[in-house]
C-alpha cells in the first residue's frame, strides 16, 4: 500500500472518498426501504459500514488514487475509480462471509453500491474540474488574441484544445479544404471554411496571427498555405513538421515560427527502420566531427538505434560538451565516449579504435567553409580534409572495421575550390583501401539548412540588423537539405553501401540564392522593401551552380528512391602512396603550390588563375572505373 502524502489536499480528497463510500452504502439502504429505514435492516446498515469503509479505504489508497489532482481529472482516473469501486463490491460479501456477520445486505445494494459509488467520486471530480477551468480561463477567453487555425485534423484537435487554456491566443475558428469537415464543430470551435477564405475570416474576427496545423501535409502543401498567409498580410506560425515529431526533436503542440525549410523542404525520408536497428544496434560506433551540424545530429539519429557504446571524437572542446549534454539529456542510458582531438593523430586515432573497437565509423571531420579554407588555408585544408581521412581510413582497416562511412560534399564534383577538391581526394583514397576487408562508403550531399557556415545564419543575421542582405550573384543557386533529411539519408547510405561506392543523396532542385534571401525576408515579418539585397560578387572558389555528377561519371540507380550510385574514378595504391608522402611533409605549401598539386592529382579541378609549377613524381593513374 502506497505511503499517502500528508498534504492537506490529498488528506481532504481521501476523507471525501471516504464520505462517498459511507453515502453510497447508506442511501442505497434508504432508497431500498423506501425511505423508512426501521430495525433489523437498520442496524445491519451500521453494523456492515462498520466494516466496509476501512475496506474500501484501503482499496483506494491501494489504487493511488491521490497522486493526481482533480482539477486534472481525466479517463484514467475515472478507470482508476471504476477499479476500486468494482473491486469493493466483489471484496465486500467475501470479507462479510469470512466474519460471519449475521447481517442481512440486500442483493440491489450490493449490486447498485459500486455505480453509486463510482457516480459520486467521478461526479466531483470532474465537476471540480470544469468549475475550475471556467473560473481560470473563461474571463481570459475574451482577452486573449483572435488566431485561426489551418487544419481540422488530429493536429488542429489537440491544438485547439491546448489552446483553450492560453492567456495569449482565442482560438475563433479553423479553416480546412476537407468539405466533410467544413461546418462542424472542433471542440466547440467551428471549422469555417476552406484555407483559401483565410482573408475574409481573419478580416471578420480581426486576426492578425494564424496558425498552420497540418504536420504530415506535403511540404508544397504547407508552401501554398504559407503564400497565401503571407498574401494577406498575416503573421504565420507553425506546429513541427512531421520529420521533427518523429525524430522527437519537438511534440505537436510546439508552435513556432515559420522557417525556411519548412518551405523548401521535402517529403519524408523513407527509411529502413529495421535494417538501421540491426545494423547499429548494439554495435560501439564511431562519430568524428561528433559537434558540428552534421556530426551532432548524425549522433541524435545514431542514438535512437542504441548503439552498444557511442565514441564522439571531436577538435572543439565546447562543440564536444554541447552534444555530450544533448545525448546526456535525450538519451541518459546510452554509453557516451567523448575524446577530444584531432582525426590526422595518427598515435591517437589507432589508441581509439585499439580501446573502443568500433564496427562502423562516419567521419564527418572537415573543414568546409569554401573561401576560408581559399585563401591562406589552402594546405590545412588538404591536411585536415584528405590526409585525415588517410589517417582514420588506414586505422579502420587495421582495426578491421565493419564499415567506414565517409561524409562528402557536391562541393567535390568538378571542384573549382580547394575545399572541393580535398573531399574528391578523400573520396580517391578512400576508394583505393577498399579490398575486400573494411567496406568504405562516400556519401556525397548539398547544403544544409542553418549548418554552421551555412548562407542562412548568415542572412538571418543581416536581417534582424535591417540589412542590407549580401548576395554574390544573381544568379547563383545551391542544393539544399534539412539537416533531418541529410542525416537520415546518410544512415540509409550506410546501411545500403557495399564497399567501394560513392553515392549520392537526391537534392531536388537547385535553389535561386536570391529567392531565398526573398523568402527569409518575408517570414521574417519585414517590409521587404525595407531591406535591400546587395550584389557583393563571387568569393573565391565559389561557382555558380553545384553539380550532383561529373562530366564522365555514370549515375546508376538504387532500391532507395532518394540515392543513385555516382561511378567516380579510383586510383590505385602506389600512386596513393605518392599523394600521402607529399602530405605527411613537414613544410607546409604555399596556397598556388596546393592548388598546382591538386590539379596534377585530380584533372577535373579547375583552380582560379594561374598556379605554379610543381613537380609530381609519379604520373597519377586516375582513369580506371571504380567497380
């Protein structure tokens, strides 16, 4: 029996059950006899109660039915109470026989005793209940702001409901293209209309603020509604969308303001649930760049699979802490290792994996800031981006892992930055240690919405100042990705690789950087033409336009509709030989001398100006087909 509390409440609650055990016993005696209670029936009553109200008190404290509070009353209180009361009526002749009481208790009040009983305990509950949201809530109905919401389903339901408790918002009304719904009542809220009446409601009750309830609806679908909240000047708030609920980052009733990727985004991923959970579960994996953008959320996704042991190996100290403490609170019984440190440590990178023996590694440590690592960081680039990955590449097929998923970029097809090009030549060594043993898979991807050194933190920045907001060129486009989509697509590429292959994510249709400067502008609340976009120019090694293939490389398709196989060229061993002497030199290169080498090593670079001489030992043999 559970130890009662001794707030006074609970004490008060207690007695009251108590008080309607003893009512119910009683009047159901009095209704029984018609209202004239008279000796021997009396005293059986008295005699009886006696015994049954410490009965059925201990049953209900049995049944915790004081951990809650009744202004919170729901079903399972009411099936909590229903319980006790049942188990009462069938424990109350069986104790009354084993005392051998000599009374005489009606069949009717046995029988009627645990609905009197379940009537009276329910009734004031749910009766303190509405008397107390109506005193709450009902004089700041009136006050709060009139908002619509967009959906009558599941979503707008619960909205509405959690809503009716706001001191902010008044629900007045919902508004949904399905007729069946249209002229109902929601929670006793009407669904006015379909969503393309939304001017003329909002204009009838005064809103200013909308809310968009439709989570599982198609991103063009939550694209056209947003335009036509936008259309008449109203301000437009969200719940999550349906990749957010299932990935747990977020519940229904968060609401929140548009982002862009709520717009540009696109349907569900597909995953193969169960193969990801073979695959990763119970297994020790590996995550380098475990605190950047992508590495962080590779390593939520990771842990909803339940990994063995998770090891985050990290440069940054403070990104380290920050995905420890989000792992911490999301996933507090998941095995963290968290080491900070540099991939290109050779002592350290074989000390890891010797120690935590993982199966599967994704390494996503890179520098990739295109015009940083352009001028003046050309050679740390390549060291951090191709020598690197030779440093853990070379350790996991010593330590003869599974699989080694290496994290690429479109960045790396026809390269024309330095960036580009050392992620290509991750791909080609990686590529040229497949040999039957670890498998090697590069998984080749766009931008990703709100990473670090993405454009958009940037022009969100540039906005809240009140512009003006920076755009190279006018025409210049980008893939772009949620970081959700990216990752799970990731997975699904690790999961579906053999060895060997570089494949590449579906990133839909390139994106006009200066519509989505536009587009930031508006959901931002701003009178665009208050903020002015300015032209600034290409950065160096910047492009136009990204390319998800090479000129001679050949697409071949896979089971999964978002990933198709890139046949990229491979080179062989010794020639790599040759790339990872230069790299290993002391003496750092000067920018040109960088560009110049990986020009000789990857002939589809195209480098800016001119570039010096530099000598290549050996001819690179970068023609042969990848199998």
């Amino acid at each position: 029996m559970r130890k009662v509390s001794a707030n006074w409440r609970v004490w008060l609650a207690f007695v009251h059950d108590v008080c309607a055990a003893a009512i119910a016993w009683t009047g159901l005696y009095w209704l029984r006899s018609n209202m004239e209670l008279y000796e021997p029936q009396l005293s059986d009553m008295w005699r009886t109660l006696a015994w049954i109200l410490p009965l059925q008190a201990g049953i209900f404290l049995a049944f915790g039915l004081y951990r809650g509070l009744w202004r919170f009353a729901s079903l399972p209180d009411l099936q909590r109470i229903v319980l006790a009361a049942g188990l009462g009526a069938v424990a109350i002749p069986v104790v009354l026989v084993m005392l051998r009481l000599t009374s005489v208790v009606p069949r009717s009040v046995l029988i009627l005793y645990p609905l009197a009983l379940t009537f009276l305990m329910s009734g004031s509950r749910f009766t303190y209940r509405i008397w107390k949201e109506h005193r709450l809530y009902s004089p700041l109905a009136a006050l709060g702001e009139p908002v619509l919401i967009l959906g009558a389903g599941e979503a707008g339901a619960r909205l509405t409901k959690e809503l009716a408790h706001s001191r902010q918002w008044r629900v007045v009304g919902l508004l949904d293209d399905d007729r069946a719904k249209q002229g109902r009542m929601l929670r006793n809220v009407s669904v006015l209309g379909p969503i393309s009446e939304l001017p003329v409601w909002a204009r009838r009750y005064g809103v200013r603020t909308v809310i968009i309830s439709l989570p599982s609806a198609a991103h063009g679908v939550r694209r056209s509604v947003a335009e036509v909240c936008a259309a008449a000047g109203l301000e437009a708030l969200t719940v999550p969308s349906y990749e957010d609920l299932i990935s747990g980052r977020s519940q229904l009733t968060t609401i929140r303001h548009i982002e862009l990727d709520d717009l540009m985004g696109r349907d569900p991923v597909v995953l193969d649930t169960a193969g990801l959970r073979e695959w990763l579960g119970d297994r020790v994996v590996l995550v380098t760049g475990a605190g950047g953008s992508i590495g962080a959320e590779l390593c939520r996704q990771i842990a909803r699979y339940r990994p063995s042991r998770l090891a985050l190996l990290e440069l940054s100290e403070y990104a380290l802490y920050q995905i420890q403490q989000t792992l911490d609170d999301e996933f507090p019984d998941l095995p963290v290792v968290t080491i900070v440190g540099d991939a290109k440590h050779a002592a350290l990178v074989d000390q890891i994996l010797t120690r935590e023996r993982p199966s599967v590694i994704f390494h996503a440590a890179a520098y990739k800031h295109v015009p940083l690592m352009e001028e003046t960081n050309a050679w740390q680039a390549v060291r951090n981006n191709a020598y690197g990955t030779w440093v853990l590449a070379r350790a996991a097929v010593a330590a003869k892992v599974e699989k080694f998923v290496f994290v690429s970029t479109d960045k790396a097809v026809n390269p024309t930055n330095v960036m580009g090009a050392s992620k290509r030549l991750g791909e080609v060594i990686c590529q040229s240690l497949q040999n039957g043993g670890t498998q090697f898979v590069m998984v080749r991807f766009g931008n990703v919405f709100g990473s670090a050194g993405s454009v958009i933190p940037r022009f969100r920045e540039q906005i809240a100042r009140g512009g003006p907001v920076t755009v190279t060129h006018p025409e210049i486009t980008r893939y772009f990705m949620s970081l959700s989509e990216a990752t799970q697509l990731l997975l699904q590429a690790g999961l579906m690789g053999k060895g060997g292959e570089v494949l590449v994510l579906d990133m839909g249709e390139p994106v006009r950087i200066l519509d989505l400067a536009r587009d930031m502008i508006r959901l931002s609340g701003a009178d665009p033409d208050s903020i002015r976009v300015v032209f600034t120019g290409l950065r160096p090694g910047e492009k136009l336009f990204e390319e998800p293939l090479a000129s001679d490389e050949a697409r071949l398709a896979t089971p999964h509709p978002k990933l198709f196989i890139a046949q990229a060229r491979s080179t062989g061993a010794d020639a790599i030989d040759q790339v990872i002497a230069w790299l290993e030199r002391d003496r750092a290169a000067g920018d040109a001398e960088v560009r110049a080498w990986l020009k000789a090593w990857i002939p589809e670079y195209v480098p800016p100006g001119p570039t010096a001489a530099v000598v290549v030992p050996v001819a690179p043999r970068l023609t042969q087909r990848a199998r």
